[in-house]
C-alpha cells in the first residue's frame, strides 16, 4: 500500500522540479522515459529471479526513481548551459556527454557498490534490495547514454531551441525573482572563513562521532507500523487486556537413557516453571505439566487441591497414558512431548518487545534453567527475531566496510591521487558522523533499517563529490589557480549538484509518508545526511584546497626568499 503512495508522489514532485529547471518538454519527458524503462527493466529483473515484492523490496522502485534521475540531470545541465554559451546544438549534446561520461558512469560504479554490499546479508529481503537497486542504477546509466544521448544529437537546433537558451539560475529566477542563485559567491565565502569552516566541521564531526559511541542495537517489531496502525492498535488492546502477544519456546531434553516421566526432570521443570510465572513480564505458561495436573485433579473427583503433580513415575506415566487414551484421532500431545518422550516442550507467553531487554531476560532465564541442571533451548520466532538483529547489525558493519574500501580504491584509480582520493573521502565521512548523532539524539536505536544507512549515503554522496574533482582536476590541468578553478566548478557544476541533492534528498523523503516506519525512518535519515554531504561537497572540501594552496603558496615564498642572493652595498 505504501509503494502506491511512493511512487505517485514522486513522479509529482519530480515533474515539478523538472519544469522549474528546464521548461521544456524534453528537460521533462526524457528524464522521465529513461527512469520509467529502468524501473520497469528492474522490476523485471526481479521476477526474472524469483524475488518476491515485500516490505523492504517495495521500496527499491522509489529508490531507483530518486537515485538514477541524477544522471539525466547532470546531462541536461551541461546540454543547456554550453547551449546558452553558443554553441551549436550538436555541439553542446557532444560536450555534455563527453563531460559527464566518467562522472556519472563513476557515480552510478559507487551508488551500486553501496547496494550489492548488502547482497551478503542474511535476511534475504535486504539482501534482494541491494540487488534490484544495484542493477537499476547501472541499467539507468545505460539508458541515459543509449537513449538521452542520440535524443540530443538527433537534434537539429531548429529555432523553437531558443527557448532553451536561458541560464538554469536565470529560469529559476524567473519563477522565483527572490530566490537568487550565484554559487560562485561561495568562492569569497571559502577565501575568507576556511579555517573557521574547517574548526566547525571538525567540532560538529567529533560531536557526531562521540553520540556514534552511544548508540544501542535494539528493534521492536510492534514500532515498526504508525500507532493507528490495525496490527499495533490490536496487540496494545490485547496486550492491555490479556497479556503477553508474543511467545518463549523452551525445549527441554532429558538426560541420555530417561524419560519426561522421571520425578527428578519433572521437579526441576516445575521449578523452572515456577521461575518464570514470577516474572513480572511472563503472564503464563503451557507445558505437559499442565495436562498431568488437570488429569490427577478429575482422577480424585475435581478436587482443587488436587491440582498437583505426583512425583512417582509410574503414577506420571499412567496418568499421561489414561489422557491420551481419551482423545480423538489426530490430537496427540506430540506437541508437548517427544514420540520418543525423551523431550519437553513448555511455552511462556510474555510482553518483551525490544530486543535489547529481550536478549538480556532471555540470558537470564537460560542461565537459570541450566543452573538446575536443564538442557533447555530457548526459540521461538520474536526470541529468533531479536537473536538476529545484533548479528544483521554487524553483518551490515562488514557490508559498509566493503562498500568504504571499494570505493576509495576506485577513487585513487580513477582520479589518479592517493592525497585526492583520500581527501574525497572526507566529505562523505562527515554527514554519517552526523546522522550517528541524529539518530540517538531523536530518541531512535540502530535497527536493520538503520544499520544500512551509511553504506547507501556513502554510495551516492560520493557521487557530488566525483563530479566536483572531476572538474576540479581539469581546470588544475589547465594551470589554473585554485580561487579561479572553484568559481568555475560552482559556477558550471554547481548548480546541477544542488538541483540533483534536492531532488533525490525530495525523493527518499517521501518514504517518510509510508506505514512502514523502518522505510520511514530510512528516508528521513537518508535525506537529511545528503544535504550534510552537499555542505560537506560545497564548504569543507574546497576549504581544504583551499588551505593546501595556501600553504604551497607560503613553500613557495619562503623558498625564493632563502635562494634571493644578497645585495652588496659600496
């Protein structure tokens, strides 16, 4: 019901955003088709292997829709801006393709990365995720070039193109007079303040990184839906008028050569039993115990005193077989109790729905069962549900540690510069130091939602910063100096980097109107640590340029005043 929600909502906001930037039908349609293919191709893809569409696969088709518009975005914004400077139609379409090619094809290597590393994930649903939204991203890049490129060469710069030849600023200006766009103005901003941007960046980093150390694994599948939610509305009114919703299956062997009959096992289980009614979160429990008791009550005439175990064997065993002997066909108590009686089933109904107090009270009741000497197992599916969510955690530390070393790799191959490579980490470090203090300051604990978050922001903020050093490095080629070379880079892809953050920062918030709260909680953390990854892209990372040419400058100076030859005086 969410992905109906999702969707739509989209397609409208995006459209939106499309018509202010380009006002054409082309800025509009072309997006459009290449996006509506590869979700189509993707869907496909998914049935194709078999997956099935549940809680977290149904939103693959927004994600896909929110990440791989960016491609057509810088494509366009590069089509229309060489357009506005006179050049030829053909001529811009050349440029534009040519330009983002390596950028995008780069952006879209490292946004799939982000995803196939939950591929190793145990829970089979994220792990279909990662696969689905890895090969939409890839197959949108193909479309873009195999689609959007002959689309803008085709083109023969007829007269009605001059209505594209408006500035992106400009059209935005137009719909909007007060809303001026000048990203060169942040050039003289970074000239003046970078040490203060860089003292800010790192005290709100070290900020982020001490609420990291306080973060706590923990999920509730009961918080997982909207409070008017029909399954949370009816456990809270059960719960509120029963008890617990949720069970503990406990499976207790015999010793090797016995049998659940002997007086021994059955005096250690009814303590244990006993154990656990006195628990405040444990409202009942049903075992074998239970049946014995009944059956020795009605033997002695309905006596409530007599609701008792015997401690014989013998009397046990009769009593066991006299109640199975009354039963209709088909209603053995296998359910409680081995074929080979050499095993005991005893179920406890409880209210624990965290699994941080649910593994601690589990640890409890296990330790206590085994110092009577039980060989018990504790199961069930909320204990197995809790069970997995610290290993899932971890799992997706491993996949974020994946995700971060193939893309730094990348990075240093591909710009061709370990102190580069490096320093392009730096701004897409920084917004998961903040989103780690978001997340405990807003009250949340890491689940399996959150847990992903990192490797997907790293995956797609490293994308602005791609496109910021590509053409940072080829204005450097050019021998340019650095104030000059950020003033282009905002000035020519600027824009598109704030327009394509806004957007795809648009599209995961709209998740956050869905049921489904881990999806919710997912888009709002997402979009929020975009723009935190822009600000990092625009402010701290052309900061530390600027601070390094500063300080090559400083080498610089003090290198030819220690080789100036002494002057002479007669």
């Amino acid at each position: 019901s969410d992905l109906g929600i999702f969707l739509p909502l989209c397609y409208l906001i995006f459209t939106i955003f499309l018509i202010i930037l380009y006002r054409s039908k082309l800025g509009v349609i072309g997006p459009w088709i290449i996006i509506s293919t590869s979700i189509t191709m993707m869907i496909g893809f998914l049935g194709y292997l078999g997956f099935k569409i549940n809680s977290m696969s149904s939103a693959a088709p927004t994600i896909l829709l929110t990440v791989a518009i960016a491609d057509s975005i810088h494509v366009l914004s590069s089509y229309y801006y060489s357009f506005k400077q006179g050049l030829s139609n053909y001529e811009s379409a050349l440029y534009s393709l040519r330009k983002n090619f390596y950028p995008t094809l780069l952006t879209s290597i490292t946004t799939s990365i982000g995803f196939i590393s939950f591929f190793g994930a145990k829970v089979q649903p994220v792990a279909e995720l990662g696969a689905l939204v890895c090969a939409g991203v890839m197959v949108a890049w193909l479309n873009t070039y195999l689609f959007l490129g002959p689309v803008l060469i085709s083109l023969k710069g007829v007269k009605k193109l001059d209505l594209f030849k408006i500035d992106i600023e400009d059209k935005l200006n137009q719909t909007n007079p007060t809303f001026k766009i000048d990203l060169s103005r942040i050039t003289p901003v970074i000239k003046l303040h970078s040490n203060k941007i860089l003292i800010l960046s790192t005290v709100l980093f070290l900020g982020g990184l001490f609420y990291a150390t306080k973060l706590e694994v923990n999920m509730n599948p009961f918080e997982q839906f909207r409070e008017e939610h029909p399954m949370v509305v009816n456990n809270n009114f059960v719960e509120s008028h029963i008890g617990g919703t949720t069970n503990l299956e406990f499976m207790i062997n015999t010793p090797p050569g016995t049998s659940v009959f002997e007086p021994e096992f059955v005096k250690k289980v009814e303590k244990f039993e006993q154990f656990l009614l006195g628990k405040d979160y444990v409202f009942s429990t049903t075992s074998l115990l239970d049946v014995l008791r009944n059956t020795h009550q009605k033997l002695n005439g309905g006596d409530e005193s007599e609701y008792r175990l015997i401690y014989d064997r013998e009397g046990l065993a009769q009593e066991y077989l006299f109640y199975t002997m009354g039963l209709p066909a088909g209603k053995e108590l296998n359910n409680l109790i081995s074929i080979g009686e050499d095993s005991f089933r005893l179920v406890a109904r409880w209210n624990v729905h965290h699994s941080k107090d649910a593994l601690i009270k589990k640890k409890e009741l296990e330790n206590y069962g085994k110092s009577l000497g039980l060989d018990l197992i504790l199961t069930g599916k909320m204990p197995l549900f809790h069970d997995l969510t610290p290993y899932v955690v971890s799992t997706f530390f491993e996949s974020f540690l994946l995700a971060f070393t193939l893309i730094t790799v990348l990075l240093i191959l591909i710009l061709g510069s370990v102190r580069i490579g490096l320093m392009a980490l730096i701004p897409n470090i920084f917004p998961l130091s903040l989103g780690a203090a978001l997340i405990h300051l807003t009250g949340r604990d890491v689940n399996m939602t959150i847990s992903i978050i990192a490797s997907v922001v790293i995956g797609i903020a490293v994308d602005d910063t791609i496109h910021f050093l590509f053409e940072y490095r080829r204005f450097e080629r050019k021998g340019l100096g650095v104030e000059e070379i950020l003033n282009k880079v905002f000035k020519q892809t600027g824009p598109a980097l704030l327009y394509t953050t806004m957007m795809i920062s648009s599209g995961f918030l709209v998740l956050w109107f869905g049921q489904y709260r881990p999806n919710r909680d997912f888009g709002l953390f997402v979009s929020l640590l975009l723009i935190f990854a822009l600000y990092a892209d625009f402010f701290i990372l052309p900061a530390i340029f600027w601070k390094f040419a500063q300080r090559s400058r400083s080498k610089v100076v003090k290198y030819k005043a220690s080789t100036k030859k002494p002057t002479t005086v007669i």
